[in-house]
C-alpha cells in the first residue's frame, strides 16, 4: 500500500493544496498511517490555506481489492477531515468500494466524485 500527497491530480479542485492519493492494498496496519499522514497534512501551510467546509481530495484509483478495511480506512480519513472542518472528498473511486460504501450507509457521509470515468452505467 502507497500513499502521498499531491497537486495537480486531474478531476481535483486545482485550488485545493491538499489531495491525498491511495494506492495498492490497504491493511488495517496502515490505517492509522493514513490518517497520520492526512493530520499532517491539514496541520500544514496547505490545510490552513483551505475554507472552512473546503475538501480534502482523496484519489483511491489505484487501490486493489477494495474490502471493509478500504471502507474503515476511507470512514476514519472522513473524521480526521471533518474534525479539522473540511470534508472528505473521494477520487476516481472504483465500483467495488461504490458499493461497499452504500452498503454500509457511507455514501451518504463522504462526498463520492463522478468523473468522466466513473460513470454508473445506465440499467436499461
């Protein structure tokens, strides 16, 4: 599992200083790494830059196997935002976790983008 901060990521607010790009596997080992490394983050010049309410980019691309950790990890990095008062906006979100996200009632928490690649497909 990967993770790092970057600018610049396309589909992400070019004004936002903070997005937040998760790779690989994620284990529960790691989930408080993440959150870490988003504290850091928002403590910096870059979070003290961003609006109250602004979001925090969180690119998950690049993830494999999306399971509950993935959800657990994505559930905590939402309350690390929302203490700081940004909220946490997801990136490039892959189906799997879509769903894992509605099904556990977290869809609703966390702000899930919809770029041109990720468009739900129409049922009919």
């Amino acid at each position: 599992m990967n993770f790092a901060r970057r600018s610049g990521l396309l589909g992400m607010d070019a004004e936002n200083p903070i997005a937040l790009t998760v790779t690989g596997r994620v284990s529960r080992a790691v989930v408080p790494e993440l959150c870490a490394e988003l504290e850091r983050a928002l403590a910096g010049p870059g979070g003290a830059a961003l609006a109250p309410g602004a979001a925090v980019d969180c690119d998950l691309g690049g993830v494999i196997g999306p399971d509950l950790t993935l959800v657990e990890a994505v559930a905590r990095l939402g309350l690390v935002a929302r203490r700081s008062g940004r909220t946490l906006r997801l990136c490039r979100v892959p189906p799997e976790l879509r769903a894992l996200l509605d099904l556990v009632g977290l869809a609703d928490v966390v702000t899930l983008e919809e770029g041109p690649d990720e468009r739900v497909p129409d049922p009919r």
